[in-house]
C-alpha cells in the first residue's frame, strides 16, 4: 500500500467559515497533519453556531462544520495573548503550510501574517484568502461576492430576480485556486528550499470563473442575462423536461448529431431534418420552438426508460435528483467519509492517482474550550 502523499506534512489552519477549512481538509485527506487553530475568545470557527433547526441546539459539530472540518485537530487559541501566540509559533517553526483568511491588516496585528512567520521558519508556504485582495480590507462573503461577480445576475429565470446560488459557490472556488497556489509552491519549495506567500481573493477567483459569459461581453459584446437554465449558445443544453410520470430530466445536446439521435429516440426524426432545427446555431435562433416540441414529445415517455434509451444512443441526459437522491448514486458513495459513531462526511479528494493512499480520517473535531 502506498504511502499517503503528504504523510510528513504539518498544515496550520488560520481560517474559518468553508474556503480556508476545505483546504485544510483537503490535506488532511492526503495524510498531513493539520491543525485547526480556533479563536477561543469567539468559541471558534463561527460555522459551528451555523446550524439547521433539526440540529441538537447544544451541539457546536453542527452539519455545515461537518462539511469541511474532518480530519483535523482543533487547538483553541487567543493570539491576544502572548502566551498563545508563542505557542501557535513553537507550532509555525515546524509546519510547512499555513492557510489563513484574516481580512487585510488583521494577520499583522496579530502578528500571524506571512512575514513574521517567515523570520521563524523561512521554508513556510502561507496561503491567504482575501475578500478582494490584499489592498481592499472589506470581508469577503461569498453571498456578497457572488452578487458583485456576476453570479446572481446571471443566476435564475429570466423573468424572476437575481438568484444566489445555493451552496457558497464562490467559496468553492476559492478553495480551488488557493490549492492550486499552494501546490505550486510546494513544487517550488522543493526546488528551491524556500517558502513563499500565496495570496487568492473570492472576487478574483469568481471573475476566473465566469468563463464563456465573460467573454461573451469581452469578444462578443454581448452582456449575458438570466435564462434559467437554458444555455445562451447550445440548444437544447441545461433545458428541463417533465416525463409522462411527471419527473424532471435535463438534455445537454452538445452537436447535431446527437439531436437526430436525440430526435429519433422520441420518434420525431423528421424534426431533426427541417432546416429551421437542423443545426445548433438554427435551434438557437428558434429556441422556444424546439423546447415546445421537445415538451410536448418528452411528456409522452416515461422518465426512466427514455434516459436508458438515450444512454444508449449516446446523448447527454440525466435525472433531476434531489440532494438525498444523489447520495445513492455510487459514485457519490465512493466519496463519503466515515469514522465509527460519526455521520458520513464528504471527500474534498475527488481526484484518484495511479498510486494513492487516502488516509481515514477523524470527524469534525468538537470544540473544548481551553481553562
């Protein structure tokens, strides 16, 4: 069995909410030991007071900490004082990762920012998350950052408001780039023996991902509006259907061939042949008539024999699931996390190597408040 990728490794985690903690998760699943340093003068990481009304009141391992937080060792500290501090030091002069998400200016106050804990171990690598960088001392949320990105505007019907998504997507995102970061510092750390300071923002992050709707204002000219789910040059790509058992299922018709093979599964190849929906760019010219007759012919089929049927040809189809109906998915069951007397968690690893051990990991930790 191989060894985990990052058996040796110590992480100190500076961060809350999801960004930060997800990247701390992500490497404790690949064998470091991370430690999560909770603010004791707050009762730590903010999500665990975050918690849905079925939740036990009392409990401070509510289900949003649950999200991001296995594997981890907590260690409550107040930085304030210099006992802490020293400690969180003593710490910092062994680890070979921090993550941090303190808005700008705050680190330093603390004297945790990435210069004072390079002058204690210069091979640190230090990730920083800001709200919108380093020159802008605003909090980042991602609620706020998805609305000034873009993201709400495009998000929801074309007749309805501006809609946020439903899980922190800029969050996300963030945890991505920052991996990212960090990873190419740990590749040039071991080139060169040095550390570094590795700073990403949920905007700047956010504007990366706007993909082809920002360069639909930027080639094209053309400023993207809401349209559900519909797809602004692709038709039929993210429209829903109702079946004649009244489920939902989505096409994602990506060339012409695949909407005659699309065409003849539902019995209508002649729809296929007119010229008016016989290529992608005429289909998006005459939308709604193609989704009105891909309605109407959907609402004949029932929904589990037609997605065989069009499994079969080769066209991109799926069910609607709702998120309990995901979970018994097995591709969704190779990804849950469990430990004896803990409910399942999350992979933040969906990614496999040739030769790749993922640890078992701890539950979320509970939080102890320090005497």
């Amino acid at each position: 069995m191989p060894e985990a990728v990052f058996k040796d490794m110590l992480v100190l985690e500076l961060a809350s909410v999801l960004a930060g903690p997800s990247v701390g998760q992500f490497f404790a699943e690949l064998g470091a030991r991370v430690i999560k340093i909770e603010n004791a003068a707050t009762q730590g990481d903010v999500t665990r007071s975050w918690k849905l009304k079925t939740e036990d009141p009392e409990t401070n391992v509510p289900a949003y900490f649950s999200a991001v937080n296995w594997g981890k060792t907590s260690l409550p500290l107040d930085l304030t004082k210099a006992g802490d501090l020293q400690q969180l030091y003593t710490l910092a002069a062994q680890a070979d990762v921090v993550i941090a998400s303190y808005k700008p200016g705050d680190a330093e106050k603390l004297k945790v920012d990435f210069a004072s804990l390079q002058k204690i171990n210069p091979r640190i690598i230090y990730g920083h998350i800001t709200g919108y960088g380093p020159a802008d001392a605003r909090a980042g949320y991602d609620a706020v950052v998805q609305a000034e990105s873009g993201f709400m505007y495009l998000n929801g019907q074309a007749d309805g408001p501006p809609t946020k998504m439903p899980v922190a997507l800029v969050d996300v995102l963030t945890a991505h780039q920052l991996k990212e970061g960090l990873l190419v510092a740990l590749l040039q750390r071991a080139r060169t023996g040095q550390g570094q300071l590795v700073q990403v923002s949920l905007l700047e992050s956010a504007v990366s991902a706007l993909s082809n709707q920002g360069t639909a204002y930027l080639v094209a000219g053309q400023n993207p509006q809401r349209m559900g789910s519909e797809h602004p040059t692709i038709v039929p790509y993210g429209s829903v259907y109702t079946s004649k058992d009244q489920k939902q299922l989505v096409l994602a018709v990506g060339d012409d061939r695949q909407f005659r093979r699309l065409c003849q599964v539902l019995g209508a190849p002649d729809f296929a042949e007119d010229p008016k929906y016989s290529t992608n760019y005429y289909r998006v010219q005459h939308r709604q008539e193609v989704n009105a007759q891909l309605c109407r012919l959907i609402a004949q089929q029932e929904r589990e024999t037609l997605l065989q049927a069009l499994h079969r040809q080769h066209v991109p189809a799926g069910a609607v699931n709702a998120v309990a109906e995901v979970f018994a998915l097995p591709q969704a069951q190779h990804m849950l996390l469990h430990a004896a007397g803990a409910k399942p968690g999350i992979r933040q690893v969906a990614f496999k190597l040739a030769e790749q051990n993922l640890s078992s990991l701890s539950p979320p930790p509970v939080y102890t408040a320090p005497e």
